[in-house]
C-alpha cells in the first residue's frame, strides 16, 4: 500500500468515526436504557483495532484516546488516552493469541476496552469519592451491554477495511 492510499485509509476511518460520533448524538440524544447513554467509542476503538496490524492500531489507540480526552468528561486528566492505549494492546494480544479475525473478535475487544475504562474510572471514582464499588460495577456492567447494541456499526468499519485491503 503506497503512503497516500495509507493516508486515504486513515482519513476515511476518521471521517466514518466522525460521522457514527455525530449520527449517536443526533438520533440517540440522551436516550437512556436501564438508566444508562451508550456509549460509542470504545466500540470504534474496538472495531478497528480488530481489523488493523497492531502498530497502526495502537498508534490510533493512542490519538483516539487524545481526541476523546478533549472531547469528552472524564473521572480524571487523560483517561482515555490511556486506557484506550491499554485496550489497543490488550486488544491486539488477544486478537492474535485467542480469536481469528470476525465479529466475535469485535466483541471480545469491546468487552476487555470496557473493562479498563470502567475499570481506571472506577478506581478514580473510588479514591477521590469514596464511592462504593458494587453499584459502580454494576453501571458499568450496564454501560457495557447498553453500548453493544452499538456494534451494528462494525460493518462500516469492516467495508473500509476491505476497501483499502484489496
């Protein structure tokens, strides 16, 4: 793949995040199920660590991360640069130890992303707050299964994939 068909990749891969990004704002608003928003990129992240080599995907780990860090609250100063960092790697090591390439791949990285963001914000919660664990896991657990109805955007990142593969 020369460098321009590379950047062409990249620059479609973050237009299509923009536009899921702007599409889950504008149609689901603060739609709630079971007292929770879905949440969408860790999903993204997910979807195309899945499909990428595991450098391009951490390097995209990483400015997602950077990008949802000024966009988006968080419990604390650059949680999402790192725990999406995390996720891309922990990703990637199951995807070439444990799954082959396919939805449940997708599915398995979105569940471990997660994890280590709920898992980083509970932590923070917990020690600047006091806030009890138990009712945290089970938002987050919540959060989770809510944000999976979100997948149906994987097709999207999979036909870019294939685009740019071929």
């Amino acid at each position: 793949m020369t460098k321009r068909e590379l950047a062409f990749k990249w620059i479609t891969y973050a237009l299509c995040t923009l536009l899921l990004l702007f599409l889950r704002a504008l149609l689901l608003g603060n739609w709630r199920l079971w007292g929770v928003l879905p949440f969408l990129p860790p999903i993204i992240l997910a979807c195309v660590v899945s499909l990428e080599e595991s450098t391009p995907a951490t390097i995209f780990g990483l400015v997602f991360g950077v990008c949802c860090d000024l966009f988006f609250h968080a419990p604390f100063p650059c949680l999402y640069t790192v725990s999406f960092t995390l996720a891309a790697l922990t990703a990637l090591l199951l995807s070439k130890s444990v799954f082959q390439q396919g939805f449940a791949r997708v599915v398995a990285n979105t569940f471990s992303t997660f994890f280590i963001v709920d898992l980083l914000s509970m932590l923070a919660l917990a020690t600047r707050s006091g806030t009890a664990f138990l009712p945290m896991l089970f938002f987050c657990l919540r959060e989770t299964l809510v944000s999976c109805l979100l997948l149906v955007c994987y097709p999207l990142f999979f036909l870019i994939h294939r685009f740019y593969s071929i």
